[in-house]
C-alpha cells in the first residue's frame, strides 16, 4: 500500500492549516497500519514529497523551494518502493528543514516559517 501524503505533515504550515493537518493525519494512519498489516506480509509505504511541478502547485503563490518535475519525483518513489523503504520523504533539503522546524522550540520555528508564507489561488477548473 502506497499513501502519498507531503512533508507539511512534518511541520505543518500556518497558512494552509487543513492541508497540513489532513498529511499529518495521513501520515499517522499508514504509521498504524503499517504495524496492523505487517503480520499478514502487506507493507505500507509514506511517501512524503515537496514541491513536485504540477497544476496544483501553480497555484501555490509563494516560494516553492527545491521543487522538482513529476518524472524525477516519480523516479524518487520509484526507487524508494524497490528498496521497501516505509517512508520516502524528498527533496532531502526541505525534509531535513521541515524535521529540524518540528523540532525547534515553537517560538523559533514559528518565526523560520514566516519564510514560508503563501496562499493559494482559487482553481479557475472547477464550478463549485
């Protein structure tokens, strides 16, 4: 089982509160799962990308550091699933930033990410 969820999950982002909360959520339900279905030889893999080039991120109107292009994070979660890794979590660089930012006192991380502030612009696809 394959969950795809973001490295928001990881330090979640003020301006995008549901989004991160839902990863984290995520994040911690394929944690559980994976220990449940273990015994019955069925793995679970998280993986946990930045910011991979798509119609969504166009919409995210702020920096979007390390972002790569589907097909290398294609290639990323390919390999990852080969290796059986329980977690697959890239670019290293923002996932290393997103685990240190969990892990500073609150005050300090809440001012690293100011850096990080962005909204997102209304998807023009949709009619609801």
């Amino acid at each position: 089982i394959v969950v795809i969820g973001s490295v928001a999950a990881h330090r979640p982002l003020p301006d995008m509160p549901a989004y991160s909360a839902s990863k984290a959520a995520l994040r911690a339900w394929a944690t559980a799962i994976r220990g449940r279905l273990a015994p019955q030889g069925v793995g679970v893999t998280i993986v946990s990308p930045g910011f991979v080039t798509s119609a969504m991120s166009r919409r995210h109107l702020g920096i979007k550091p390390f972002e790569i292009g589907a097909e290398a994070a294609a290639s990323k979660i390919l390999r990852g699933l080969e290796r059986g890794d329980a977690l697959i979590t890239f670019p290293w660089q923002l996932s290393t930033l997103a685990w240190l930012g969990s892990r500073l006192p609150p005050r300090l991380s809440d001012l690293a990410i100011k850096g990080f502030a962005t909204r997102i612009e209304p998807d023009r696809d949709r009619n609801d």
